[in-house]
C-alpha cells in the first residue's frame, strides 16, 4: 500500500476513534488534523513512516485507553466483596 494510502487510512481511523475520547476538554480530533498538515509536506520515504508509524502508535495508545475506561467502569459496576458472606447459588427447593 502507497504510504499515502496508509496515511489517509490511519488519518480516517484517528478521526473515529477521536469520536469517543473519554476527556471533552482535549480536542482529540483537532490535534490528529494539526499533526497531519504538519507533517503533510513530507517527501522522504523515511521521515513519511516514521510519521505513518507515531499515528500508529498514537491510535495503539487511544485503543488502550478506551479498554481502561471500559474495564474501569465495570470495575465499578461490580464489588470485589459483597456485605453478609460469598456470593453462592441459591438452595434449591
């Protein structure tokens, strides 16, 4: 794949996960657009994937963030302990 394409494709991917970012006062989105007209006038192969390669790992590190919300939230959701004993099945009657 051309690394325009990878660029575009990362660039979208980016836009989308910036829909959920979990902080409404960091605009997600709009940084990712700065940092892509930044490097936008890149002619180097080299310099291009080592741009292509910070998106990657900037969307790795978002991804991660969003498990940790999640798992945080069930976290909260469900107590370590319950209050009078062990959670166990029901006798049956």
């Amino acid at each position: 794949m051309s690394n325009r394409l990878r660029a575009l494709a990362l660039y979208k991917e980016l836009q989308r996960l910036g829909k959920d970012y979990p902080d409404p006062s960091y605009d997600f989105k709009a940084t990712v657009r700065r940092m892509f007209e930044k490097n936008r006038n890149l002619t180097d192969d080299a310099e291009i994937e080592k741009a292509i390669k910070f998106g990657e790992y900037i969307k790795e590190e978002t991804l991660a963030l969003y498990s940790l919300r999640k798992y945080r939230h069930l976290k909260r959701m469900y107590p370590d302990s319950i209050p009078g004993g062990n959670f166990k099945d029901p006798p049956m009657t």
